[in-house]
C-alpha cells in the first residue's frame, strides 16, 4: 500500500490532507474531530492580535451558499462548482484563551495528527507578541497568516490589506520562532509567487498558498451585499484552477515546501496540486460541507490511485505535471484537421450545439446534426454543451517536417 506519510520542515504528517484554518478547527473539539477524521494536520482558526479583535464577534448568519442546493440529486448528490460566501474572520479567542485551547487539543490529539496554530498580527509589535506567546504552547506547528481576504476592510492594515509588510513580517517572526512554521500568503496580490519567494528569503520554511478572494453579490430588490451587507471569503470549488496555476508558479521558483489550497473538494484535487509541487494539501469548504470524515476516503482513494498506477508514494508524483505546464506562447496554434464530428446513434438533434456554434457550421437534418468541416473552426464549443455527449473532435493531422 502507498506510503501517504509528508515529512515538511522536519514534521512528519501522517498524510498530505490538512484541515484549513475556518469554522471547522475553531477550538480543541473541532481539531480533534479533524484528527479523527483521517486529516494529517489541523490548522487552527487564526488568532488576530488586539488591533484587529473586532473579528472575534461574528455576524450571524455569516454564510451563504450560491448552485449548491439547487444541484440534481441533492442532497446525496454534490455539485463540484459552486460558491461559497462568508464572514467568519478569525478565532473567537484572546491571547490567552487562544494559547490555552491549543494546548488541549494537543492533549487531545496527542501524536496521531500535527496541531497547528494560526497567527495574524496588525503591527510587528503584536506579531512578537503572539510569536513569544504560541512558543511556550505545545503546537507542533505555526502559520503566519498575511493572507486573510477582508481583514484590511475592518479598517486595519492586515491580511490581504498588507502585504507590502509580509517579508517584514516573516523575517521578524524567523528570529523569535520556536518552532516549523508557514507564510501564508494573499493570492490578492499581482504576483503571489513573487511575493512567495520573499518570504523564503526572509526566512520561511514553508509557503500556504492560497486563501479565497473577497467579494459580495448583490440583492437587486434591496441594492445592498447579501448577507451581512460586506464583503467576506468569496470562493470554492470552480476556483482550483486559479490555486494550480499558483503552486505550480511558485514551485518553480522555491526551494521550500508548499501548502497548498483554493477549491479543493475530493481526493484528485489533492493528487493534482501534489503533481504541481505540493508537498500538504488544505481544504476549508471540502471538510465544512462533507464532513471531518471525508478525509479518510480521501486517503484510501489516494492510496487506491497511487497503487494503481505503481507508485509507492506521493513523493513519486509530486512536481510531475510542471514541465508539462506551457506558457501561453507555447501551446501550439491552428493545428491543421480538427473539427466536430456526431455520432448519430446518440443525437437528439436538440440544436444546444447549432446554438453555440459562432461559424455557422452546423445544419440540423432529420439524421441529427451535420457539421460543414469547411466552416468548422474546431474550437470544441459545441462537444462541450451538447447533452449527450454525441460530439468529438477529430484529432490534428501531424505536420510534416
């Protein structure tokens, strides 16, 4: 069976499946419950310093869900591309408390998960404070979070509001750690590998990429934000493309482990963002809506995956896919003999493709739909929203040298 034990920093995790810092790790309960579960780690809901406290009151209620119930066969069935919005910010604890309720969830876990705890300061010198604070806990990890999407709206400067202050930030906390910790860093920023590779040169042993944007939608009939009328966490699973494209930059410039994490809701998320050069894999909305439970299955099908395929760990796969990421320039252009093709067997000659098709290249006959391979510009639209799945595409003629 394939090995899903991660050794990062000199931690081992018992598998690359990390409970993100959210509602679900707000205190020793949940931790436990996500150790339980099958996750290797636990981050736990950060802890804001003074200057930012306003964020441990939460509005209620504080999510909304957008094409979730709405999916065929909810709620046995689950849709892979919806939203989630909301406004939870950071622990409901003061220092104390905070550093308190981690140590009981280490009692709690004891060796059979990583606790780890979650800092997020506004001023360097409350950043010190919490560090010399979480040093005396028993945590076995921390993250410094500069990544938190609306913290900069409660009218201070942290989070995604300061990330011109996130080398400073780490370089500061470097010094007075104790203990393996992790940068986790905005994605609301121009270039988050960039700003990736400054923390490894201000002294991180590991990146987390990435948190979920800020946003609202909008109640046309009340003209205010949904919900508690600002912005909050706007993501989900749609957005794992964005958080690929992210490890995968950053990879290749670190040399440091990544933690990554955006949109991830079953167990291939966690092998691709391992084939990018992921070494830990977070989900928050993954575990929030499908249970601290769905780990394990998970790591079985992982394990499954990795000893179908002869590869005894996730070492095996981890960074594979990144030569085979091109950049723009590469992908090849107007490959000669590609266009639709139909199998009339499964036409219902509906007419979703001739909707869609903007070259005029179909014609709908009492056989089903004809494609005009001259007209046919082979962009693929048509294969994509057709019902049932009675359109390909033809393959590119290989060119002559």
């Amino acid at each position: 069976m394939a090995n899903l034990k991660v050794n990062v920093a000199g931690v081992e995790f018992p598998n690359p499946v990390i409970v993100g810092s959210a509602s679900p790790s707000m205190d020793w309960i949940g931790v436990k419950k996500g150790i339980e579960g099958g996750s290797g780690g636990v981050i736990v809901k950060s802890l804001f310093g003074e200057k930012g406290k306003l964020g441990r009151n939460f509005p209620r209620p504080r999510f909304k869900l957008y094409d979730y119930k709405t999916y065929p066969g909810y709620p046995q069935s689950l849709p892979h591309a919806f939203t989630l919005n909301s406004l939870e910010e950071c622990s409901h604890f003061g220092y104390q408390e905070y550093m308190e309720d981690v140590n009981r969830a280490k009692d709690a876990v004891g060796d059979k998960g990583i606790v780890m705890a979650s800092l997020s300061g506004v001023t360097l010198d409350e950043w010190q404070e919490m560090v010399g604070l979480v040093n005396e806990t028993n945590a076995d990890w921390v993250e410094l979070n500069v990544s938190c999407p609306f913290a900069a709206d409660m009218g201070v400067k942290m989070g995604a509001g300061a990330v011109d202050m996130t080398a400073d930030v780490v370089r500061t906390c470097a010094n007075l750690l104790k203990k393996p910790f992790s940068v986790k860093v905005s994605p609301q920023t121009v270039d988050q590998s960039s700003v990736a590779l400054a923390c490894q040169e201000a002294g991180a042993q590991c990146i987390n990429l990435s948190a979920r944007f800020s946003g609202f939608d909008l109640d046309i009939d009340q003209a205010r934000p949904v919900g508690p009328g600002a912005q909050g966490g706007w993501g989900g699973p749609y957005f794992i493309g964005y958080g690929l494209k992210n490890c995968a930059l950053a990879a290749n410039k670190l040399s440091i482990p990544i933690i990554a994490g955006l949109g991830v809701w079953d167990w291939r998320d966690i092998i691709k963002y391992t084939m990018v050069g992921a070494s830990l894999v977070q989900s928050g909305v993954g575990i929030m809506l499908q249970g601290y439970d769905v780990a394990k299955k998970w790591n079985e099908h992982i394990s499954q995956w990795l000893d179908a395929r002869g590869y005894s760990s996730l070492d095996d796969i981890r960074g594979i896919a990144l030569p085979n990421v091109l950049k723009t320039a590469q992908v090849e252009r107007a490959p000669e003999g590609v266009y639709a093709k139909v199998d009339y067997d499964k036409c219902t000659k509906c007419g979703v493709c001739k909707r869609s098709c903007f070259y005029d290249a179909i014609t709908l006959t009492k056989c089903g739909a004809v494609i005009d391979q001259h007209k046919c510009d082979g962009c693929g639209m048509c294969m994509e929203v057709c019902p049932a799945n009675a359109v390909s595409m033809t393959s590119p003629q290989k060119r002559a040298n």
